[in-house]
C-alpha cells in the first residue's frame, strides 16, 4: 500500500536554485554551500497546491531482503563498440542516461550515430533536437551516413508534443538534444533554468520507465551557470556518461559518473574524424603516435582511466625567465600540483627552478589527475632543466610526497602490463611497487632525489643546460 502526501504549502513562494548542483535555498546567497559555485543561484517560484512535492510513503510491512522480486537488467548493444564498453554492454530498456560534455564536443554526433546504429538493428529511435533546425539535423545525418526509416526526427522543444509522439510511435530509444533546450508547461518561462531542467527531465524520466523505453538525455556543461548544469539531474537519472576531449585534438573520451547497472570505471575512447566519431581500440598506441623519443622533457606515464590502462606522454620545457616572476604554465595537469613538484624538485633534488620559466603538458588533449603522474612529472621537468633526457623505452609511476618521497600507486600490474604490451622495457618505480611483467627491468626508488640520478641519462653534450648546479 502506498499513500502520497502534498508538502508544498498552498500558495506559490520563491526559493533560490543552485543551476549547477540543484540544492535550494530560502534567501539568495553569492556561493553556493553545497557544490562552491559562483553566482549560481536562480530565483524559481515554488507553485503551491497540485504541484507540490509529492511524497510517496510505503505502508506495506517490510520483506526479507531474499524474497524481494528481482529484475534483471539486460543492456541491449548499442552497436557503437566503446559506448557499449563505457556502458557495460550497452542501453538498458528503461533506463534513463544523461549525456553531459561541453557545446562542440560531439553530443550530438556521438548520439546520431548511436540512434543511426539502433535503427539499423530494426528499432525505432526518436530523437528530438530542440537546438538543431530539421535541415541541420538531416544534413548531419546524411554525412553520418545515418539517414534510415527507422529514424525519426521532432524539432518541437515541448515535452508534451514529445510525449504525443511517444504516443504515436512507440519508439525503443528516445534521444532528447538538448534537455536544457526542451521545455514543460507549468514550471516557468524560460528553458534551461534549474526548474525547467528538473521538470522536464522528470517527466521523460516518468515515460521512458512506463514505456520501458530507453532514453538519453544530453546536456551541455556550462562554467559560467548561464544555463543549469547536468548536475542537477544526476540523481534522476540511471547513468550519467560524459564525453571530454580538447576541441583542437581528435581525441574523445567518454566517462561513466554514475551507473545504476554496471560499473563506474570503464571508458570508452573515440576518434572524431569528418565521418563522426570511430571507435578507437588501441588508445595508448594513439597517444603515442608522434612523440619524439629522443628529446629531453619527455616522460611516459602509464595512467590508469577508471580500469583502462593509458599510456600517456607528459612533456616539459624550461627555458631562462626573463621576467621576475618565472612562468609556470600546465595544459591537462593541475597548476597547484605542478607548483608543488617545482618546489619538491628544488628543495630535495637540488634543481635550482626559481629562475626559470616552466611549461607542462599532457599530450593528445587529455587530463592528467592522478598522483601516480607526479613522478614522471617531475622527472619530465628535471630532464627538461637538465638537458638529459630518459631512456625512450621508459616509463615512471608514482606518487610523490612533500618530503621528496616516493610512493606506491594502484593497480601497478596492469599499468605496467600495458607499457610492456607497447614495447617499453624500464619501469622507474616506487620501492614497494609489485613486480613488473616478465622482460621488463626496474629502477626502483625511494626519493625524487635518487629518481633524477637513476633515470636521466648521461648529458649528451647539450648545451640546454639552462640550470647550471
Ligand atoms: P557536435 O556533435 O555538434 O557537438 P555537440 O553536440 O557536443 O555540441 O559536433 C561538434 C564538432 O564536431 C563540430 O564542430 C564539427 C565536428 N564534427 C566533425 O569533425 N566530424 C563530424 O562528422 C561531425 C558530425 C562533426
Ligand atoms: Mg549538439
């Protein structure tokens, strides 16, 4: 037995919405509390009466845990091979799956081939594009090469008319691109704000599990809190996916935040190319396509992406500073950690860095923000100062303390597994790493100190010497 109790108050009030998190609160405030943003907060009037919020209350009396019915959600293959990876198999009838990245990432790409994909399997897809004119739409579908009966397209940003095509074609798979873009009687004016988004996404959230429908919902992620961030919806929905990449590379990473069905930890990495996004089955070797083996700076680092081994090149430069406060710049590494590892460097490597200009990248566009890459970090950086640079057939893991040591980082095995699997044959390891795969030779150390000595090799008579001891 169920009941429902109203708990709105009867007459409309006004609350202040976080856009970003969702938390609400009674007076406007400049930060949230709850997820730190900035100037995030949005005035929503709270209707009173029939739209408050429902409580449902079980009455019924409890049930040993043993005898409580199960379902078993089957993933139905979405036929794009590292979705269905990131997913665990694919697209659970039902389930409901937010598909946040930035504008101009692929979202929509990445979602017209998935639909173009089920359509080819005979089931029907109706992907509402909110943003997008038909003709834009078609025209992408025709270079995806996504065009098909089984396809169909609404360009009404109402979710009742979305409903009323559900209605009418009974779809397996419904897209919705935008979910800040739709909009919903009853729930304020404009789209996109935090009441809006929630409102609609509860809506279609409520459809696609009486249908049975699997639906995805795509959001843009925006910093400056213009429009309401997917997070607001993140416990609405079933999965939570996000794709990342820089725009300026080819590389796209898809995420998994949340999964109701599966793991967290997998990934799925893509390729954008002028005929949408491919697959890509060997990310490492991607990664490491152009480096260049011989120069100084170069460090790689077998990085861990929830359970997919990674190898990714880290690069430094350092050149004398002409100015009295020395440049540190970092792409795809955290400006503070880099801070930290220049100070580590200097004070317990004896790298004098307090003059010098200090650039740090991660290549190929990705983010680096595990510990384990504060060693080849740093070793990129002491190669860099120094001139000298690493054995190419190197990699380094670990991560590295204040007091310049070195410690252990996960899952070593499987890291070193990979590096091994794409030829590389010297680990610089902390001293309580697990042992390497067979062929593969260790440098193992316990400081900053002892890593810059054992790893860098001999000056090869350059003259870059820009730090001279
Ligand atoms: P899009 O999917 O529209 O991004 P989002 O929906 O996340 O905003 O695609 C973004 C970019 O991808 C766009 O600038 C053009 C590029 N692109 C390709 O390079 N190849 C393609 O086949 C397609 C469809 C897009
Ligand atoms: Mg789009």
């Amino acid at each position: 037995m169920a009941s429902s109790k109203s708990l709105g108050s009867a007459r409309p009030r006004r609350v202040y919405v976080c856009s970003s998190c969702g938390h609400s609160y009674p007076k406007w405030t400049g930060n949230c509390s709850q997820c730190r943003e900035w100037n995030t907060l949005e005035e929503t009037v709270v209707a009173g009466g029939n739209a408050s919020v429902q409580v449902v209350a079980t009455r019924g009396k409890a049930v040993p845990l043993t005898e409580v019915e199960r379902v078993t959600a089957t993933a139905q293959t979405t036929g794009v091979a590292e979705l269905d990876r990131a997913l665990s198999g694919g697209l659970v009838p039902g389930s409901v799956t937010l598909l946040g990245g930035e504008p101009g990432i692929g979202k929509s790409t990445l979602t017209m081939q998935l639909a173009a994909s089920w359509a080819n399997q005979g089931r029907r897809v109706l992907l509402v594009s909110a943003e997008e004119s038909a003709a834009q739409v078609g025209q992408r579908a025709e270079r995806l090469n996504a065009l098909h009966d089984d396809l169909w397209l609404s360009t009404d940003a109402a979710v009742e008319a979305v409903v009323e095509q559900l209605d009418e074609l009974a779809p397996e798979l419904l897209i919705v691109d935008s979910i800040q873009t739709v909009h919903i009687e009853g729930a304020g004016a404009t789209p996109g704000t935090a009441g809006q988004v929630r409102a609609c996404a509860h809506r279609l959230v409520a459809e696609a599990k009486t249908r049975n429908m699997a639906t995805i919902l795509v959001g843009h992620l925006v910093k400056d809190g213009s429009l309401a961030g997917p997070k607001v919806l993140e416990h609405v929905v079933d999965t939570v996916v996000e794709l990342s990449g820089d725009r300026h590379h080819a590389l796209r990473l898809l995420r998994v935040a949340k999964n109701r069905f599966g793991p967290t930890d997998a990934l799925g990495v893509f390729e954008m190319s002028m005929e949408g996004l491919s697959s890509v089955k060997d990310p490492s070797r991607l990664f490491l396509a152009d480096r260049a083996t011989e120069s100084p700076g170069s460090v790689v680092f077998p990085a861990l992406e929830g359970h997919r081994p990674l190898l990714v090149e880290l690069q430094a430069l350092v050149v004398p500073s002409t100015t009295p406060h020395p440049r540190r710049s970092s792409q795809g590494i955290d400006a503070r950690r880099l801070a930290l590892l220049l100070a580590v460097l200097e004070r317990w490597a004896g790298l004098p860095l307090g003059a010098v200009d200090v650039f740090v990248g991660a290549v190929g566009g990705v983010a680096v923000t595990e510990p384990g890459a504060d060693l080849p970090l740093a070793l990129a950086v002491a190669s860099a100062a120094t001139g000298r640079p690493l054995n190419p057939d190197t990699v380094a893991c670990g991560e590295v303390g204040l007091g310049g040591e070195i410690r252990q980082v996960s899952r070593s095995e499987q890291r070193l597994a990979e590096a091994h699997r794409l030829g590389f044959r010297t680990a610089v390891i902390p001293l309580s790493a697990p042992e390497p795969p067979e062929g593969m030779r260790t440098i193992r150390v316990a400081t900053v100190a002892e890593a810059v000595k054992a790893a860098l090799q001999a000056d090869r008579s350059s003259p870059e010497e820009v730090s001279p001891q």
